[in-house]
C-alpha cells in the first residue's frame, strides 16, 4: 500500500488534512472486509476503496464532513436490506468504519505516517495501532519488531479490534512481508517462487547445487543461498511469520530440513510428496521424539487439492494454500489491506 501512505505524507507536507477510511470490523457478507482502506483528501479526490457502491458513497460524504471539523469517529454501517437504518445495499453484512482524520498540524499523525512508508519502501515489518474515542479524538502510533522485547509482547499476525463503551482500539499488522524460505530451486521451486513474489511474498532460496540457486533462475526472488541441508539455521534465520516449503530431490534432505525448521516457530511449513512419502518421514520424526502436535505442523501433501500435475499448477495449488494460510491463520478471515 506504498501509494496510499505516500500520498497522505504528501498531502500532509503541503498542510491538507486527510481523512483515512477503513474497515474497522466486517460481520456476514460484505463488499470488502476488515483492514481495507481509502483515503480521502482535501479540495477532492480519494485513493482506495472500502467496497464501492453505496457504501464507499457514505463514506466519502462522512469523510468530507470530518474533514470541515478536523474530527475522527466510528460509524457502522448496515448492508442487509430492510434493516433498520440499512444503507440500500443487498449484501447481507453489517461493516464498522473508522474515520482517522490526519492533521498537517499534528506531529504523531506526520511522523506516523512518514515511519509507515519508510518501513514499506525498505519492505520491513510493523503494527499500527488507532484507537478512536467518543469525543471525536483519534491517536496513532507505529509499532516496529525492534520495539518487541519479549514473547508475551508478541503482536497479532491478523488486525485485532477492542471495543468499550468509551474506546475504540485497532491494532494491526502492515508492511508485513512475510518471507517464504524455500528449500531446493528444482522445477517447482523455479515455478513457484514468481507466483509467491506475485501476490506479495519475499522470497529466498536455498539449494545445495550452485547452479539452480541464479538469478537468472529465480529473477523475482530476494536472496539466494548455496549450501549443504545440515545446520541450516545457522545461515537462514527464520521468524514466527515465515513460511517454509521443502521441496528437495529426496526424502532423505528433506527429512533433514524439516527436523530442523520443525524447532522454529514459522507461521507455514510444507513439505511436497506423495501420501506414502508424507507417512515415512512423519514416522521419522516421531521416532526422533517430535510430538503429534509437532508434526501436524506440517502441509503435507501440500497445496490445496486441485489435482495439479504440472509444476505450475502445483505452483498454483501451494501458492492458494499459502494466501488461505495468510488470512486465515486457521481461524481468522481478515484481509491485508496495508
């Protein structure tokens, strides 16, 4: 989302208020859900969307007035027709829409924002947190991963909202570029690294034969690593919202990886091959004292079941399984929006 936020540093330097839509909560079905942003500025325009139609319409009339009035606010919206105060939409949901209006003349909306599209231009990892109260107020703040000291700090991977009567608090991910780590450049890797960088993963990949780890084989791919599959984490470093494939040219290395990245805390670990393939290693890794738990861990067979049988349709099969990881996280449906 590095056109939206630049955008608002550059309304803000030239002293223009701007107000910043987003979808706080989204409950049934809706046009878009919670994390999706626009931007509406000052003297006219907007950049992103909420979900058009008569909502996005409502919006940008709110926003308008709280650009008159300097204020931020919640507002819910209801999209089920014949509701009470439903908005003439058929969708069947009921949204909650913050209002942040960004003040030219207030220092933590400028540096907010100017933190925010430097940690996006250098593909870094951050949280943001807004809380709205009922007197029209509104308070933002950054929150890097250097400023997370300790397990009990960890922050959610998905946008959390917490509602009192008095307070209305959004934390949430942004600039999150979660790292795919992907264990052998064969034929699949080399198809399904420029799919994962397509829909916004970073991508890394290590191979034990020089010669499949080059940048003319993997043009889209951040960093490419040569050596062998022992004591990998002494070179690849992999934080809680990684993700991890395997997919080396036998079960012995890749049995070796995954009993490595099994004792990481990676979002993802996937691993290709067949039922039968799946069923050995897993009783390797049993016998070597890994829990059921430990190995349920584990996406295999992975991908999605699409039948695929080419590399790129594989490629496509892993890569759905990881954007459904992505949202879901096994529980959640939140989206993205940053």
């Amino acid at each position: 989302m590095n056109e939206l936020v630049s955008e608002i540093c550059r309304r803000l330097r030239l002293r223009e208020r701007v107000v910043l839509c987003e979808i706080l909560r989204s409950d049934g079905s809706t046009p878009r859900g919670a994390g999706a942003k626009m931007a509406v500025f000052q003297g006219g325009g907007l950049l992103g969307t909420v979900g058009g139609g008569a909502l996005e319409r409502l919006a940008v009339m709110q926003a308008v007035r709280l650009l008159e009035s300097g204020q931020s606010e919640t507002k819910e919206y209801h999209l089920n027709p014949n509701k009470k105060e439903d908005i003439g939409m058929v969708c069947g949901g009921d949204v909650l829409l913050g209002f942040y209006c960004c003040d030219p003349m207030r220092t933590e909306d400028v540096a907010a924002f100017e933190a925010l599209r430097d940690i996006l231009s250098t593909n870094g990892t951050a949280w943001v947190r807004t809380e709205f109260d009922d007197s029209g107020e509104a308070h933002m703040s950054v929150i890097e991963r250097e400023d997370i000291h300790s397990e009990a700090e960890r922050l959610p991977m998905e946008p959390k909202l917490t509602q009192t009567e008095q307070q209305t608090v959004l934390l949430e991910p942004v600039a999150r570029h979660e790292t795919v780590h992907i264990f052998g450049g064969g034929h699949v890797g080399a198809a399904l690294a420029p799919a994962l960088s397509a829909v916004g993963f970073s991508v890394v990949v290590y191979d034990t034969r020089r010669d499949f780890v080059t940048k003319e084989r993997f043009p889209t791919a951040k960093e490419l690593l040569f050596g062998s599959y022992e004591n990998i984490l002494d070179t690849v470093k992999i934080e809680p919202e990684d993700y991890v494939v395997i997919m080396t040219p036998g079960h012995k290395a890749d049995h070796l990886v995954l009993s490595q990245v099994l004792r990481t805390r990676a979002t993802y670990i996937g691993c290709i091959g067949s039922s039968k393939k799946v069923a050995y290693i897993n009783r390797q890794l049993a016998e070597e004292g890994f829990s059921e738990d430990d190995i349920a861990r584990i996406h295999s067979p992975i991908g999605l079941p699409i039948e695929a049988q080419t590399p790129e349709e594989i490629a496509v099969s892993i890569t759905a399984e990881m954007i459904l990881h992505r949202h879901t996280g096994g529980a959640s449906t939140h989206e993205l929006k940053w």
